[in-house]
C-alpha cells in the first residue's frame, strides 16, 4: 500500500536513502540517453533527433500508467499524494522562458548537473547562471509576487477534460505513440536516412 | 538490446547511447517509485534555490529574513539545504558518474555547435542558465520537477506547462542555429 511515506509505513529518516537512491537512476537514465551532450538535448529544436520527446513521453506514460494501475489494484491511494497546483499564468510564462533558456544555454536543470559533473565546462557555467537567475527572481520578488501567487488549484486533466483516468491514459498512450510516429517521420525527412530500416536491413 | 538509433548517434555524436525508449522506462519506473515510497515526484531546480538561498543566508541573514520570497526557507532559523531535493540530487550525480564512469564517458570540453566560439558558448550558457533559474522560480519547477512529475501524475498545469517549455525553445531556435548546427 502506499504511498509508504504518507502513510507512516516506513521511518521517517529512510527519505534521504530513498532520494539518493531515485536521484542515482534518473541521473544514470539521462546519462546514458546520451543528456549529458547538449548537442543530443538541443537536436529535437532542430528536428534531427527527437530523443527528448522519447525519453520524455516514455517515461510519463510509464509513470501516469502504473500509477493508475496500482490505483485500480486498490494498492496505491491517489489522494494523498502532492499534486502540483495549477498556476496557468506563472506556468505558461516560466514555461516559455526555461524553454528560451534551454536552447540559449543547451540545458534544462538536471541534464545540466549530468553534463556538468562529467566533465563539461559550459554546463558548470549553466548552473552558475541557473542560481543567478534564483537570485535575480527573488531580490526583485515585489516586481512579480502577483504573477506568482495567482493559483487556480490543484487540477488534474482527467478533471478538465471531463473523462475517467482510464480513459484519459488511453488518449496519453495514444498522443505517445502518434507524436513518436511523426518524430520519426520528420527525423527521416531532414537527416535523409531512415534509421529504423539501417537496424532491421 | 538493439537500439535502430545507435548508428545515428555514432555519426552524429561519436557516441552509440542507449534506446531512448529504454531510458524512458528506467526514467518512468523511478519516479513511480518516488510517487509509490514518498508520494512526491522528481526534480532538481528547486535544490539550486535552496543552495542560492543558503549562500545567501550565510552573508545577508538579515536580508534573506525579510526578503518575501526566501522568508519561508529559514523561518524559525531552519536550514534550506535540509530537504529532500538536496539528497535527490546527489544522487543524480551520483547516477551520472557512475554511468559516465562505467562506460569511460568522461569528456572535458564546452559543446557546441562546429561554427561556435567556446567563449561566445560559455556566455550563451550562463545566459541560458540564468533564464532557466529565473523562469523555474517562477513556475515553481523545472522540466523534472514540473514537466516530468506533473506530467505523470496528470497535473493539468503541469501539462501546459511542458507544452510552453517547447513552444518557446522551438520559438528561439532559429535565432540560435549558429550555436549549435
């Protein structure tokens, strides 16, 4: 049953084992996707190399789906753990400029600290630009409190597509492997070559 | 495992990484875990807040006292870098040099584009870094912390969130080809 946490079913000090030990699987998952290489990560803007999309919608459709499976087997209560409150205006605008920031800088934040600690300089310059802009989002907090704090709730897509979870998981399947048909598909149209029959010919 | 993008990355990065599937998977099952054993997602942004916060807390306490964004993060004298995030992290760079090590990955470079000076890419990166820093404050998250947990525990703003991330990289990507193509 969990979440185990929540419910008081493990000591409170096995947090720190537990973060350490899901930080060491997604650094090593992003390292061996190839993240530390900006170059890999900046490709999918340039629609050579949809890796991003790939190891992105995978790993949300891994997630959301055994969530939901371990829901319906009545192991897993949905309503105690932290859903991230909807703040339409902070998300849309926070989300277009770290999107900005991934092209300029060639990172998101963690693939950073995996580009980093494997030896790229660039990335080390990254992180120290990533705590200037924490610096430079709270000194002037006054400036955008309001854009910050305006919060919708903690709204979940099911909810606002008015469907079942069941259902909702399904059109997420779907939407996965449609946009990896179509990443495909525009892969070969630009780098010529169609890797998928290199591997089976 | 077979992995029919391995040639390309050969080509394209001198490197042969692993199914981008198969990351994906190990990348899904980890933070379900996180969700099943904490009930809590995956992120890494807000550790670097806590450690600026931190920083800023050993030289100007006054200051990170009364500042109403930091106030939070060291009321009733607490310490920022205690926190979940901080352990998390260091795991991923522990993840990351285990990996780097055990396939002999370790590279000392500044990547960039073939027709970029290393000095203008260390620039561009700090920049990019500071609109990163800026905009996941701002979004309370980064791509793990929002995108990716969000994403997989159905947040709705998590999702347009993830979304705007690519609409506005996609947006700046032409002006920025002399950096990477």
């Amino acid at each position: 049953m969990g979440p185990l946490d929540k419910l008081g079913l493990i000591p409170e000090w096995y947090g720190m084992e537990i973060a350490v030990l899901a930080g060491f699987f997604f650094g090593l998952a992003l390292e061996r996707a190839g993240f530390a290489d900006p170059r890999k990560l900046v490709n999918i803007f340039y629609l050579r190399d949809f890796a991003v999309l790939r190891v992105m919608f995978t790993a949300i459709v891994t997630c959301a789906v055994g969530l939901g499976v371990l829901w319906a087997a009545g192991l897993y209560r949905m309503e105690l753990i932290y859903i991230l409150p909807t703040k339409l205006t902070a998300q849309i605008i926070g989300g277009f400029i770290i999107g900005v920031g991934f092209v300029v800088g060639g990172y998101c934040p963690t693939t950073s600290v995996v580009a980093a600690v494997t030896g790229r300089l660039d990335a080390v310059v990254f992180l120290l630009g990533m705590c200037l802009g924490v610096v430079g989002f709270f000194v002037p907090f006054r400036l955008w409190s309001g854009l910050y704090e305006g919060v919708q709730g903690q709204i979940l897509v099911p909810e606002v597509l008015g469907l079942s979870w069941g259902v909702t998981l399904l059109l997420i399947v779907v939407m996965a492997a449609c946009m990896f048909m179509v990443a495909a598909w525009v892969e070969k149209k630009i780098n010529k070559e169609d890797v998928f029959a290199q591997a089976s010919g | 495992m077979s992995n029919p993008f391995a040639e390309r990355d050969k080509r394209l990065y001198g490197q042969s990484y692993w199914s981008p599937y198969v990351c994906g998977v190990i990348l899904g099952l980890t933070l379900l875990f996180a969700f099943y054993t904490m009930g809590r997602g995956l992120g890494s942004s807000g550790a670097f807040a806590r450690v600026t916060i931190a920083a800023t807390n050993a030289v100007a306490h006054q200051y990170t006292a009364e500042n109403p964004y930091t106030a939070s993060y060291v009321e009733g004298g607490e310490n920022p870098l205690n926190d979940w995030l901080i352990w998390e992290v260091f795991g991923v760079v522990l993840g990351a040099l285990f990996g780097a090590f055990v396939w002999g990955r370790f590279k000392g470079e500044i990547a960039r584009g073939p027709n970029m000076a290393a000095g203008g890419r260390l620039w561009l990166a700090l920049f990019g870094g500071f609109l990163s820093g800026w905009g996941a404050r701002l979004a309370s998250g980064c791509t793990s912390g929002q995108a990716l947990t969000g994403g997989g525990s159905l947040a709705a703003g998590s999702w347009i969130f993830m979304f705007c991330i690519f609409g506005g990289a996609y947006a700046a990507a032409w002006f920025l080809r002399k950096e990477w193509l």
